[in-house]
C-alpha cells in the first residue's frame, strides 16, 4: 500500500500547483506575498539591499512557478546582474511547468532542480540570502525537518519568506477535508474529485466553507485546486503561538507579518510586551523570518521604544511598483521610521 509521502507527491504529479498556462506569461505577470523583490528589500533588508552585488534566492516546494518566476522578474528587471534564484520542488511535473514559464519570459537567471526541501544541503546548497516556502511545510511529515534544513541554508544576513495555513483562516475547510476522507479516501482520484463536487453543491449556505471568503480554491473550476483545497492526504494548519514555537526549532524569529497591520494588537492595545524583551514596545510580529539570534531580530522588528529600533534611519523607502489588488500603480515614495 502506498505510504501517505508516495501519495502526496503522486498528488502533485498528476494535479501540479497552482494551474498554470505558460502562454499566459505572454500578457501577465503573477505577483503576491511573499517574496515581492521590494517586500524582501523593505522587510529583509530595511531598505538597503544592494543588487550590484551577488545575490542568491531560494524558492522550496516552487510548484509551477509563481514566486520563483515572479522574483527572478523582478531582479531582470531591477538589472540584477549577479542574482540567481533557485528553484527547488518534488514534482517534476511541477517544475515542468515553472521552466516553461521561463523560457516564455526568456529569463537566464534561474536554476531548476528536482528533489525533497529536506535534502536541500546536498541538491541545492546554500547560503542563501533570501528563501521562499510559501504553502509547502505544512504538508510535509515533519515541517520542523523542514524548516531547520532551509534554515541551515540561510546566509548570516539572510531571511525566509514563509507562508503556513491559518487554523482561522481555513474555517470550514476541515470538516470538508474530513468527511471526504472518510467516504472516498480509497477510490480513484477522478471519483474522489466527482464525490468533492457533489459535497459542495450540497452544502447549505450557512457552511462555512462557503461563508469564508478567504479560501477560493474550490470556486476556480480547476481539478489541481479543488484537490489541493479538499483532498490533500497530508495537510496541518497553525495558530500563531504553534507557529512561533515551529520557528523556535529552526533558531528562527519572527521579523514581521504580512500584512502587518492584520496582525498588530495597536487597534486593541496601545502597548504591549515585546516577546524578547522587558521593555515596552509596539511591535508586530511576524510572519517573515530572519535568520541569527532571535531575541536580536526580535527586538529589531520592534518600533521606536526599543533601543535597537532608534539606531534605524530615521526614514524608510514604502513599497513601490504595482497594488496586487487592483493592478494600479504604487510610486516611490519614503515614509518616516
Ligand atoms: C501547495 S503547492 C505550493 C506551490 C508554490 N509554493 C505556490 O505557493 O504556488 C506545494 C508544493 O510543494 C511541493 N512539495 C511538497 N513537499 C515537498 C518536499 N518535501 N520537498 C519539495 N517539494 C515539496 C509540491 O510538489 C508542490 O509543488
């Protein structure tokens, strides 16, 4: 019988994620969180990162490509003469797809390679100074395994852009996931997508499968998200205080979340206590990560109360380029620190 690690690659084998046309790349670019080259200078870098010099990215579990053909743009287009990113993935149907992608955007500034994230040391060394891992972790046996092998490939200066379910987030999805299993775990992939479609035309609106406006997979008509969404064999979500003891295996800390201000207890709290520290800040935590010793990133990603915060420049470069959700343009501009 095939063990639940033999399935989850078949999955991604046979449903490669997210659906992807290479054509399309001809007249679109897909761009999100994380791993916006101007997300990783502001949040990784403080504004600061310097592209004439070499720089390298990782992007394990890239699927079909978005992060890893989004980045490796984006530096193109920055003039990044020296940078690489790398692609790392299980699925070679997968990768398939992200090169095609490539080649369509005639980008020269990648590298593919086929294997476990967890085997990173030996098929894709490090160090890095940027790591994607967006919807990946929590899929594997053991995300801890995971994350402290990207971890070790992590430059000192490094930082990971990491995206992990949300246990709120995906309000209504589990009971779904369960009751799929439970009914049609053992019978073939065609039939197990048939019985998800029947459940949710069944379902009645009060579900919240169907009154959770963040989750949409199930609505974009494609086999690989349905499956992805409903049928995955292996699939775990978090809470922050879960996340933040994963991060805490891997000698990670948190650097910041995105969207910071979904996150920030300000609206609630005025003050509160920095997680590293005695002292009384207003910090966001995070969900990007920075390599090195957590109580130092910890207390820089705190605001002006903290000592490390007042040695930042006093003003800092915004985001620029293009809102992801309505397309319009963002202009360069600098905020106060
Ligand atoms: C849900 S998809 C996410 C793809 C991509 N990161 C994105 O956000 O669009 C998960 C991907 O992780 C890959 N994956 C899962 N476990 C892996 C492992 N242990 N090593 C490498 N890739 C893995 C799968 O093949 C799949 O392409």
């Amino acid at each position: 019988m095939a063990s639940i690690d033999d399935r989850v690659r078949e999955q991604y084998e046979a449903y490669p994620y997210p659906h992807r046309d290479p054509r399309d790349e001809k007249h679109r670019l897909v761009e999100g969180t994380p791993s916006d080259l101007d997300e990783v200078r502001h949040y990784v870098y403080g504004g600061r990162l310097d592209l004439g010099r070499p720089f390298r990215a990782l992007v394990a579990g890239g699927g079909t490509g978005d992060a890893a053909i989004m980045l490796a743009q984006h530096l193109a287009s920055a003039g990044a003469g020296d940078a690489e990113v790398v692609y790392l993935d299980m699925s070679a149907a997968s990768r398939r797809i992200a090169e095609a992608r490539a080649v369509a955007r005639g980008l020269a500034n990648m590298r593919f390679v086929t294997g476990a994230l967890e085997e990173v040391a030996a098929l894709a060394p490090g160090p890095y100074d940027y790591i994607d891992c967006c919807g990946v972790l929590h899929h594997l046996a053991s995300p801890e395994a995971g994350l402290r092998a990207l971890a070790s490939q992590l430059a000192r200066t490094g930082g990971l852009g990491l995206m992990l379910y949300g246990t709120y987030g995906r309000s209504g999805v589990y009971p779904v996931q369960e009751a799929l299993a439970q009914l049609v775990d053992d019978l073939p992939d065609a039939e197990r997508l048939a019985a998800a479609h029947r459940l949710i035309a069944g379902l009645p609106d009060t579900h919240l499968l169907k009154r959770n406006p963040l989750v949409h997979d199930h609505r974009k008509g494609k086999d690989a998200h349905l499956y992805d969404l409903l049928l995955h064999r292996r699939d775990r979500s978090y809470r922050v205080p879960e996340l933040a003891a994963l991060l805490s295996t891997a000698g990670l800390a948190p650097l910041a979340w995105l969207e910071p201000a979904r996150y920030a207890p300000r609206p609630i709290s005025p003050t509160r206590r920095c997680g590293a520290g005695r002292r009384r800040c207003r910090c966001s935590i995070g969900r990007r990560w920075r390599s090195g010793c957590p109580r130092r990133w910890a207390s820089t990603s705190c605001t002006p109360a903290s000592p490390a915060a007042r040695r930042w420049p006093r003003r800092i470069p915004a985001l620029t380029g293009r809102c992801w959700c309505c397309a319009a343009s963002i202009r360069r501009r600098w905020r106060r620190a």
